[in-house]
C-alpha cells in the first residue's frame, strides 16, 4: 500500500458521484475552508476551489466516475491522488456515513498522510485499455452463449458436436437432433447470437491493435516471444500494465497481479490470507491464461510443471507456473529482453 505523504497548503476530498460531488477543503492548520455539494460541472468545481488554488491538492476515491476530475486536474496543473477504494473502506469505515462525512475524511487522509494511492492511469492509453476489457466482456458472453449450447446437449443425453463450434464452419446442423420445437429455437437463438458477437469481436482486436503501434509496440513484440501468447494475451498485459517502471519490485508486481496470496498473522501466529480482491483482476486472468497456453505449444514446459506437482501437488501447480510467467515478464519487460527459454526452464 503506498500512501500520499507530500505536504501542501489545501487539500481538497471530494466524494464523487454520478452526477454531485460534495467537496470539502482544509487548510494546513486542519480548519475547514469550504464544505459544499456541487454538481458535477467542471466549471462549478474550479469556480468553488478557486480561492484555495494556491499548493492544492485533489483526492478522490477510485470509482467509476474519476476520469474527468484527473483529466480536468491534470490540465489545470492541480496535483491530484487517486484512492484506493478497498483500502480507504478498511481506514475510514465507520459507524455515521454520508457524503459529508465522507469528502471530509478523505480531505483528513490526505492532510494525515494516510492516503492509499490506485495508479491514474494516463488519458492517452485508457481509453484503448478500456476497449480491450470492454473486449474480453463480449468474449466471455460468446463463451457463455456456446457453452450453453454444449449444456444443452448433455440436458436431453445427446451426442456433443463433433468438432468444436467456436468456428462457424462447424457450426452447420447444431440443433436439428431436437425433438422439441421450443429446445431448437434456444438453439438457433444462441447461435444467431454469437454471429452478432464475432464481427464486433474482431473489429475490437483491430483497433486496439492499430493503436498498440502507436503505443508500445517494442514491449508488445517482447510478449509475443513467451510461447503460446498471442495477439490478444500480450495486449491484455500491455495494457494493464502500462509501466512497468511504476513497480519497484518483482514482488510488487506479482501482489499486483494477484499471483501470490498475503499472509495475515498475529501474535506470532498464521491466521490465513486475505485481500484476495485487491489487484488486478485482468492480469490475474492473463497470467492463468498463459500458463495453460504455454504448457500447450511449449513440450519442455510439461517436464517443468510435473517437477512442480511433485513438490507443491497438483491443485497449486498451474497457479506457481502462472507466477513464473508473470515475473518473468517483470524481467522481461524492465530489461528490455525478449523471453529466455532456457533460463525459463533452468530457474
């Protein structure tokens, strides 16, 4: 957890909402200088902490509606810290709560110290990193849609289709060994929309990858090189990635990719794990993702994960492979050098 500890003059917490924001303002002294409720204008907003410009700082929690308040910030050169919502839940939880409370606690944590920073993601690249999340969504719901139709057959004791019906050439048929009028139509009605999906699909990779060029293009070749990783999983880390310079450490960014579990103990005494959901829920899936992939198109990897399940067990191998990855692509990536097999394979 990395807190915001810089001193200024004014700090000004803000509790965010779709369309109010309710601002709060305190001078170095602690002495409250505004607490007010706004629309969320930007126009409003600068109008109302105008008087307090001088060494301000803005603090807002991570939410959805952040990105005009960084953008808006960063284009009248105010500093602004973003919080990390599930960390300021554990320090500023209480038992009054409303959005008065709120933007004044979070002006406190900022004057205190005590400000869990999230990354501000740059305004260049976030709208390609959203497209491509946007992207895996549609994915997953074509994945829903086809396995539907794999259930469906197991449901009345059918034979599964032969070939796989991801591709469309295989695709003729499905649905015609059914009975029933009403169990055809579910049928064709998850076919006819995963037609509607792939279309979208593929014009989403193209943008996405039209603007990797622009972007990063040396690091995304870079992730290309680690077998079994194609197009779409070295963008997803890419993106999610953004710098890698911004973790200090392997260890860092393996928390931040939810490879390792965090221990909690007390007293001297382990008492299990927790904050399971604070990370990157993409880069989670990416690394799991390039673990089977890899193990697919690479045969040494088999030897390497056998050796694994022999001294962690089966259900904990795939997930230390997955770990392996993720840091060899820190290394990868902070020293500009493409995957190393053989080091892969010796470490």
């Amino acid at each position: 957890m990395r807190l915001y500890t810089r001193n200024h003059k004014h700090y000004c917490g803000i509790d965010l909402h779709a369309r109010s924001m309710y601002v709060c303002v305190l001078s170095q002294a602690g002495d409250v200088l505004l607490h007010r409720n706004l629309q969320c204008e930007p126009a409003l907003f600068l109008a109302a902490i105008g008087p307090y410009r001088e060494d301000l700082v803005v603090g807002v929690e991570c939410i959805f509606t952040w990105y005009w308040v960084a953008d808006l910030c960063a284009k009248e050169s105010i500093a602004f810290v973003l919080g990390h919502a599930l960390y300021m839940r554990a320090i500023h939880g209480a038992k009054a709560k409303n959005d008065r409370v709120d933007s004044r606690k979070i002006a406190a944590l900022l004057k205190g110290g005590l400000m869990p920073q999230a990354y501000v993601y740059p305004a260049e690249m976030r709208a390609t990193r959203d497209l491509m999340r946007r992207r895996l969504h549609f994915v997953r719901q074509r994945g829903q849609l086809l396995a539907h139709i794999q259930m469906t057959h197991h449901q009345y004791n059918l034979p599964s289709p032969g070939k796989r019906i991801s591709y469309r050439s295989n695709r003729d048929g499905i649905g015609d060994g059914f009975d029933d009028a009403s169990t055809r139509e579910s049928i064709t009605a998850d076919l006819a929309m995963v037609d509607q999906y792939e279309p979208v699909i593929g014009e989403m990779e193209l943008e996405v990858l039209r603007q990797a060029r622009g972007h990063d293009h040396n690091s995304f070749q870079l992730l290309r090189s680690i077998p079994g990783t194609g197009r779409v999983l070295a963008l997803t880390i890419l993106y999610e990635i953004h710098d890698i310079a911004r973790f200090e450490r392997v260890q860092n960014f393996a928390s931040y990719s939810r490879l390792v579990k965090c221990q909690h103990s007390s007293g001297g005494k382990v008492v299990g794990s927790g904050s399971g959901k604070i990370g990157n829920a993409y880069l989670k899936w990416a690394f799991s993702e390039a673990a089977v992939l890899f193990l697919a198109k690479c045969p040494q990897g088999k030897p390497l994960l056998a050796r694994i399940e022999c001294k962690h067990g089966k259900a904990k191998a795939l997930s230390i492979l997955a770990h392996r990855i993720g840091r060899a692509v820190y290394f990868m990536l902070a020293r500009q050098r493409a995957f190393d097999l053989e080091r892969f394979l010796r470490s």
